[in-house]
C-alpha cells in the first residue's frame, strides 16, 4: 500500500500519479478490481453519500430533475432535499414500473432499503433519461445493472464490499467513458476522494466478498421462512437474495422491545458487515415506514444462534404486549386496573 500523498516527477513531467486528491495506486487497484465485478469504470469517493452527491452535482443542472424510487435509502431523499437550494428536485415513482416522463435522471435501488423492492430494469433502460441504480445490498454477485440496461451503479461500499464496519467509502461504476471522465475530473476538483488507507481495506473486503455473502445469503434465507411462520411476525420483505432483510411486528412498541431484547444481534446502525445487526427504522424515517418495521443485517454468526437470539426477542416482545392489556372480567378504563405504563388510549407509549 501506498500512503504517499505526492509523487515525484520525472525528468520535468509530471507522471500516473502526482497528488492524492487526484488518484493513488492502491486507489487505482481498488477501482481495477470493483470495476471488473461491475463491469465498467469505477471511481472510489469519501463515502456513499459523498458518491451520491457527485453524481447529482456533476452529472445534472439547475433546474433538473430526478426520479427517485419510492422507499430507497431515506439519505437519499435527505442529501436531494439538500441539493435542491442548487436548483435540482425530485419526484419518487413506484420503480416496479416505469420511471415517469420528462425526468433528467433516474435513480433506482436494487434492493430498496428498508423495503427490498426490485426495480423494473426493462421499463428504466428504454427511458431516454440517465439511469443510476444503488446496488448497496445487492452488491455486484447478485446484481449488475450496467447488464440492465444501467448507466451507473452506486455502491456505499462502506457495506457488504468492505464488509468489515471499519472503511467509509462510496463507488461509482461507469458505463460510458465520458461519463467517468467527467466523474474523475469532479472529484479531483472538489475533493471527495478515498484515502488509501480505505482503498486497501476495501480491496481486503473484496477479496472475501464472495465467501462472506454465500454464508451470510444462506443463513437469511432460513432466518426468513422462520420469521415467516412466527406468529409475533406481520410481514416480512426479502428479495430472494442477500443478507438484508426487513419486517413488522405489531407497532413501534414492540420494534423497540425486541430491538432491545436481542443479545447476539446488536442493535446499531448500518447494514452488510460480519456482524448482524438491527434497528427500528422508525426512529429516522419516521411516518414513511410502519411503526413496527425491522430493519436486519445478517452477519456471519451461527444461523441458529441467531434464530435463538430473534425468537427469544420476539417472545419478549409478545410477553410484553399480553401484561399490558387488561385483565379479564375487569374494566379496561377503570383506573385503579390500569397499567401504568398505558396511556389513556389503552395502548402502549411508542418511546
């Protein structure tokens, strides 16, 4: 790995590498190796809001818009709110069909975040507009999108193609050269660059990108068909690969019982390293998800640990709402037989 931040000319001239804001090699290596799984050129940028943001300010113009994809990562629709001081807007579409006309750019998600919707990638490719799809969750084993008819692929390669929770990096696969050109010319002038410390941990995790999805794929889908049969479960949403999944229990009292409850799985943020982890998405999307809405990145761990770890959740979380409601042959609003912990509606506080 090459930590250098400048490089030497040679015999007057400048040569592959001068600053690191513009490109490094262990950058350069790091892109070889992602752009070959993608198919295209791929640049590394700072983070995957970092990669987002690029996209929109150097590709688009004041007064453009974007078709956004109903239910994506909810930082997108925040860093676009950002932007649109700029000029640029958006509007979200139902990407099961097609994206609607007069748009400038169409941005897909493949799976969407929380909500594992898949995109219509046949109706997206004939739109005359540029189409970006964020295939974060899918990562390029299960979905290659420059294949689909694509002009771009976003990864927060923070996630499953680092893998390890310690690199925050964002990429941007390219299908048409000039569109790369004017990406790298960007970021090398407004400075959203990947330092080569994170370049190589990347490079790490793509290294066992393969071995980790197999297990981590192979231990959701089981994680799914149980949480399917549980009687505490309402829905469950899983695009049939992957290690991410969502699902509902009855309302944001009880996400947070079982969010708490949980031992091996910790409850944190983020999705797609070796460790699994939960969250109520409720707490940052607010009203745009179900209350009850489970957000669950599968890890490495023994799958039957983990099953053991959610069912003794959920069970807690069912234990909790049955103490709560009243006894029989009692008065539900008499207030010497109500539970404390009710409001007056009879239901649980959602804090």
């Amino acid at each position: 790995m090459d930590r250098s931040t400048t490089w030497p000319f040679a015999d007057g001239q400048p040569g592959e590498f001068t600053y690191a804001r513009y490109s490094s090699p262990t950058m350069v290596e790091a892109e070889r190796r992602l752009g070959g799984l993608d198919g295209g050129t791929a640049l590394l940028f700072a983070s995957g809001m970092a990669a987002s943001t690029s996209i929109v300010l150097a590709l688009l113009s004041s007064g453009q818009t974007i078709a956004l994809a109903e239910g994506a990562y909810y930082g997108t629709s925040v860093m676009l709110d950002e932007l649109a001081q700029w000029g640029v807007h958006y509007v979200e579409f139902d990407q099961t069909g097609a994206p609607p006309a007069g748009v400038d750019l169409v941005w897909l998600e493949a799976p969407s975040n929380p909500f594992l919707t898949m995109p219509d990638f046949d109706a997206a490719a004939v739109h005359p507009a540029r189409v970006v799809c964020d295939a974060t969750a899918a990562t390029p084993l299960n979905v290659r999108p420059l294949e689909l008819g694509c002009d771009l692929v976003l990864h927060s390669a923070t996630k499953f193609l680092a893998g390890h929770d310690d690199a925050l990096v964002g990429a941007v696969v390219c299908k048409r050269a000039e569109d790369a050109t004017r990406l790298l010319e960007f970021r090398s002038r407004t400075g959203p660059v990947a330092s080569a410390d994170t370049a190589w941990m990347l490079l790490r995790g793509l290294s066992t990108l393969e071995v980790r999805m197999a297990r981590q794929t192979e231990s959701a889908a089981e994680i799914v068909e149980r949480l399917r049969a549980h009687p505490a479960v309402e829905t469950v949403r899983y695009p049939g690969f992957g290690a991410l999944l969502s699902f509902d229990v009855a309302d944001a009292a009880a996400a947070r019982r079982v969010e708490t409850a949980t031992r091996t799985i910790v409850n944190m943020t983020s999705l797609g390293g070796v460790t699994s982890r939960i969250e109520a998405r409720a707490r940052w999307e607010g009203a745009r998800v179900p209350g009850g809405l489970l957000r669950l990145s599968v890890g490495l761990e023994d799958s039957s640990e983990l099953w053991a770890d959610l069912e003794h959740a959920l069970a807690h979380s069912a234990d909790a709402t049955q103490s709560q409601r009243p006894r029989s042959g009692r008065l539900q609003g008499s207030p010497r037989n109500r539970n404390p912990r009710e409001s007056d509606s009879g239901s649980a506080p959602s804090s």
